[in-house]
C-alpha cells in the first residue's frame, strides 16, 4: 500500500520523534524488516535488522547524550522519501561540536527501509561509535584512485 504524502512525513516525524526520546521498541517499528543505512559521504553503509538494533542501543548510549541542541532546519517530503536537513549541536569534553547532517529517511510499504545520510566523517564517527568500524563498503561508492 503507497502511503500518501501526509503519511509519508508523519512516518518521518515519528521516527525522528522517537529516535530523540530514544524509545527503541517504538523506533524499531517504524522500520522495515531489512533496513539499509548509507553514507555516501564516506562510501560506506550497513545493514539487516540486528546491525541497525545494534546501531540505536549504541547510538542512544553514544551520541544521544551528547546532543545539546538540535535543529531542523528543512524538511522535504515526496511518495518515496523524507529528508531532513539538521544543525547538531554535541559537546564532548566540555568542547561543543555543530555538525549540519542530512538524512533521507527511504519509505517502503508502509514503514521505513533505512537511511542515507550526509554528513562529515567525524559526524559519522560519532553517531556509529564501534560501529564505524564495521561498516561495509557501498556497492554504489565511487571507486577509489
């Protein structure tokens, strides 16, 4: 079932929503069964239901508690996407950090199949913890010279 324009930006909303409450069980739901999370920015990406549980209990551990602000500061919705533009404000050390991410939530059915995010390697760094180092390389990545 296509879901409307509306309902595509409430899926978006509600996983944002939950992901900043760190609600997990309610977060997972909003996802396919076999979700795939990219990072062109750095040609990299993972995937499968327990890679992306994996990645929110760190995420929520991690990173969540360093955010001190954030910002949304656009939003487009079409039939198959949402994607939301953020200024990210974390402090580490006392030391704050903005980092400006850009997330394209993919829909499929009727819940989301991952995320393709943009942002800066240390941005990624730090939203993936140990993750990072796991990461696969993308099949669509540029090849390497």
């Amino acid at each position: 079932m296509a879901l409307s324009l509306e309902q595509v930006a409430e899926l978006g909303a509600r996983h944002a929503q939950l992901e900043a409450e760190q609600r997990l069980d309610e977060l997972m739901e909003t996802l396919g069964p076999n979700p795939l999370y990219e990072y062109p920015t750095i040609g990299k990406q993972f995937s499968g239901w327990d890679n992306t549980l994996k990645f929110y209990k760190n995420f929520f551990v991690t990173f969540s508690p360093h955010v001190v602000d954030t910002v949304l500061l656009n939003q487009w919705v079409n039939n198959n996407s949402v994607t939301q533009e953020y200024d990210v404000t974390l402090e580490f050390a006392g030391q704050r950090e903005t980092h400006r991410l850009l997330g394209v939530l993919l829909v499929e059915g009727d819940r989301l199949g991952g995320e393709r995010v943009y942002a800066s390697e240390l941005a990624i760094q730090r939203m993936l913890g140990e993750l990072f180092y796991e990461l696969e390389d993308s099949p669509t990545a540029p090849a390497k010279s």
